[in-house]
C-alpha cells in the first residue's frame, strides 16, 4: 500500500511537471508565434503596382505641368539638378536611383507632406525615406557653397535692374544688394519654446539673408531663435570670420531697412518718416524730400522680400515644418536657398520668379520681427552711421534734381 502511494505521489508529481512543461512550452509558442506575427511573417504594407520610380518616370514623361507641380520646377531643371547633386557626392543605392531619391527629397520640402505620406506614394518603409532623405539635403548642403555666394565676388559690374531702371540708374548704381531677416516655423521642444516663440505666436526660427538684384541669395545665417532681433544677428554675420560674409568693397553698398544700424558700406531709409510701399499707395504724393528716398530706397529694397516670397512659395516646409531635428531644420533653410538659386541661374523662365518679379504681385511686408530698438548692436560707431547718411543725403538730392528737371 505504502510502494502503491509512493509510486501515486511520484506518478503525480511528474504529472503535474509534464504540465508545466506544457503550459511553458505553449506560452513560448505563443511568443514566438506573435514574434513571427508580427516581425518575420508581416503582411505586405507597400504592395501598389506604382512604385515610387514608375511614379516618378510617369511625372518626368507626361504633361510638364505636373512636374512642375509635383517637384517644384521644370523637368530639364529637375535632370539638372540630379545631375548637379551627383557631383556633389550624391549616389544611388541598391534598390533606389538618384532621380528617385531627388523626387523623394522635393515633394517632402516642396509639399511639406510628412514621412508616412511619402512612404505610401514611393512604396519605401519608413526607414527608407528617412535615410534618403538625408543623403540628398547633405548634397545640397554641399550645392549651397556653390550657389550661395555672389556670382560677382568682386562686385565689378552694375546689374541690369539698375541700369535699366530709371527709377534707380544712376542713383543707386553702388547698390549691390539688399538685407533683411525673416522667419519659418520651426518645432522645439516646450522648454525651448520661450526663445523661439515671437509675435507670431508659435515657434520660428530667425534667418537673415542678403540678395542681389537678380532675386538669389548670396548669403544666409538661419537657426536664430524668434525672439532674436535682426539687429543682433546681422552683428554675428559681419564680425565672424569663418560665416564668410561678402562684405560690401570701398564705394559699394547693402539697402537696408530701419531695424539695421548702418555702418559703412549700408545705407537704410530715413526713419521717422513712410517707408514700406503699402504707405505710399494709400496716400498720393510725398510730404517732404525724405519721403522721396524713402519710396525709391523701398521699391529697390523690396526685391529681397520678392525674393523671400518666391522661396517660401515654392517650398511650403517653410511654412510648416515637420518635426525634425532643429539641426535638420535649419539645414533645410539652407538647402531650400541653394535650390532656389539653382532654379533661378539654370531656368530661362520659372513661374514662380515671373509671378514675383511683376511689381503687380503684392508683397506683404512682415514685421513680426522688427523694431527699431537697436540697442542691442553696440560694435558699430556713430561716425560710420555719419557717413553713410551723407552718402543717402547725396542719393537724396540727386533724386529730387532729377525729378525736377524732367
């Protein structure tokens, strides 16, 4: 009896182990089953039979009205481009080409659509576009050095748009082009928020730029905070040596608006007075000579903010930006302005351009940045500022000689 119930008890026991083998054994199943489920069985996500290059050949080879749409310029400025970038250390991978990547690339800053949408319209996972993405703005990172500089380093020859223009030849034959700042959303973290967040009330980052007169930029300072006043980053990108800065040469100078101190070399409008074209137009005639310089000074100035219009048109990222890293984001500031000067030295006729260089397009100046406060640049002396007023004093005078005698 008592060898029956020993030999029960173990029999039991190895049971009651053989059930527990069991129960491990199926809850490891299961694991596994949901691990194949879920990372080595996963049904197909991306499966259209438009794949992101037969979408992009469909664009390249149809109407060009919807590359122009789709990428933001025309076609043979697209190859171009493509062609461009592959010179700037820009490669094809195993399962995607250039023109691709490129396409990838302009509809992401160009739509300002995010990294799930762009995933759906190529067929590429997430991680696919992200790394693509990246190589391509660490190409036009590179473009920029090459495009974003004056054509004429030594500013030998007068442009066009002055000599053309009676309005400005010979008035303002010196002028080598204009400085402004303007903003573009940004995403930071809330407790950055506070320095980013301006009048606008959301985050921006503040970018100063300088133009010529054929609308491209010959230099750019972004990832200031919103709250950062122009005048304190156009002290940063004169007085730092390695920002490469084209400083105006003896004779030569920047139009700048009232929110800039006016060292050498940089002539601003008479303050105090009207100044932005809107003011003009809802009053005929001008109240005193200032008034006159002031309106030639703006029509003249206001090409960089053209110019702003045309790059913020073209690229809506600008206008809001996905959340990428901040570091990321000015870099597309960057890349976005090398583009824009691509187009614009590669293109004979650019819709955008055309539509901003009609002095019929109204230009809404934004002053959500501004102020007259210029306290915070203290490098620059009152005897420079001295002596470009004289110089505006002489472009002042002979404007009004001109007037009068024709």
């Amino acid at each position: 009896m008592n060898v029956w119930k020993e030999q029960l008890e173990h029999n039991t026991q190895e049971e009651e182990e053989d059930d527990d083998t069991f129960e491990e054994s199926y809850i490891l199943a299961a694991l596994l089953g949901e691990y194949a489920t879920k990372y080595l069985c996963k049904e197909p996500c991306r499966t259209s039979e438009l794949t992101g290059h037969a979408w992009v050949q469909e664009i390249l080879q149809g109407n060009p009205t919807r590359c122009y749409e789709m990428f933001r310029m025309e076609k043979h400025i697209f190859h171009k481009l493509c062609h461009e970038l592959v010179e700037h250390d820009l490669k094809s991978s195993k399962h995607m080409g250039v023109e691709e990547m490129v396409a990838m690339f302009l509809v992401v800053v160009g739509h300002g659509v995010g990294n799930r949408m762009i995933q759906e319209r190529f067929q590429h996972s997430g991680e696919t576009v992200s790394r693509h993405f990246h190589r391509v703005l660490h190409a036009c990172l590179k473009l920029s050095f090459k495009y974003i500089k004056p054509e004429d380093p030594m500013f030998c020859e007068c442009h066009a748009k002055i000599k053309n223009d009676q309005r400005y030849w010979p008035f303002f034959k010196n002028a080598i082009g204009a400085i402004d700042g303007t903003h573009v959303s940004c995403v930071v973290s809330a407790s950055e928020q506070p320095r980013f967040i301006g009048r606008k009330g959301y985050p921006t980052q503040n970018i100063m730029a300088v133009c010529d007169w054929n609308m491209c930029f010959t230099f750019v300072l972004a990832g200031w905070e919103g709250t950062a006043h122009d005048a304190r980053v156009f002290d940063k990108a004169l007085t730092t040596a390695n920002l490469n800065f084209p400083h105006p040469p003896q004779g030569k100078y920047y139009l700048v608006d009232s929110g800039y101190p006016t060292p050498i070399g940089y002539i601003g409008p008479y303050r105090c007075e009207r100044y932005h074209l809107p003011e003009f137009r809802r009053s005929s005639g001008f109240e005193n000579h200032n008034e006159v310089f002031n309106y030639y000074h703006s029509s003249l100035r206001c090409t960089i903010e053209r110019t702003f219009g045309v790059w913020k048109n073209r690229f809506a990222i600008l206008r809001s930006m996905p959340k990428f890293k901040y570091e990321t984001q000015v870099h597309i500031v960057v890349a976005t302005m090398a583009i824009h000067n691509f187009i614009r030295r590669s293109a004979e006729m650019d819709v955008d351009f055309n539509l901003y260089e009609d002095e019929n397009t109204v230009i809404h100046h934004d002053d959500d940045h501004r102020s007259t406060n210029l306290n915070q640049s203290q490098s620059f002396n009152v005897a420079s500022s001295s002596e470009m007023d004289h110089a505006r004093n002489s472009i002042r005078d002979q404007i009004i000689a001109y007037k009068l005698n024709n």
